[in-house]
C-alpha cells in the first residue's frame, strides 16, 4: 500500500473526492450537515486540516450541482423532444 506522506497534494485531492462520490455526500447540503458521513472514513484524514477539506468539498459541490442541472436540462429537452414527435 502507497504510505499517505508518498502521495502528493494532487492524489490527495482525488482520493478526497472519491470519498465524498462513494459516500453519497448531498451536494445541496452544507459541509457541517455532511461531514459526519465521511469523518470515519481513513481517506477523511489524507488532508491536513478542515480548510482544505471545506475547499475542496465546496468545489466538488458547485461541479456535482452544475452537472445535475445540466442533466436535468438535457432530460427536459430530450422528453419535450419525444412528445413534440408523438404529436
């Protein structure tokens, strides 16, 4: 196993961000709502302090809500689409 002082800030980051995607973080929700989820989790401890933890969660929350937007935009589109040719 990669020993935690080997990996660098970058690979920190994403292993972070695995966290929050395997663990089913809500993006809609604050970061103290959240953190009780993941704070057991050893990949909680791979950053030095909750700042780092906070910027990155913030972040990853603005990307994960922009993207379900755009999901559901896309959907709309594709579903008003199917019922204009249905017509």
């Amino acid at each position: 196993m990669i020993e935690e002082e080997e990996l660098d800030n970058s690979a920190k980051r994403q292993i972070f961000i695995s966290l929050l995607e395997e663990k089913d973080i809500n993006p809609f929700n604050t970061w103290e709502s959240e953190m009780p989820k993941m704070v057991q989790d050893p990949r909680y401890s791979m950053l030095r302090n909750t700042k780092q933890r906070m910027e990155i969660f913030a972040e990853w929350a603005r990307a994960r809500i922009a993207l379900i937007k755009e999901e559901k935009a896309n959907q709309k589109k594709e579903e008003a689409f199917t019922l204009f040719l249905t017509y």
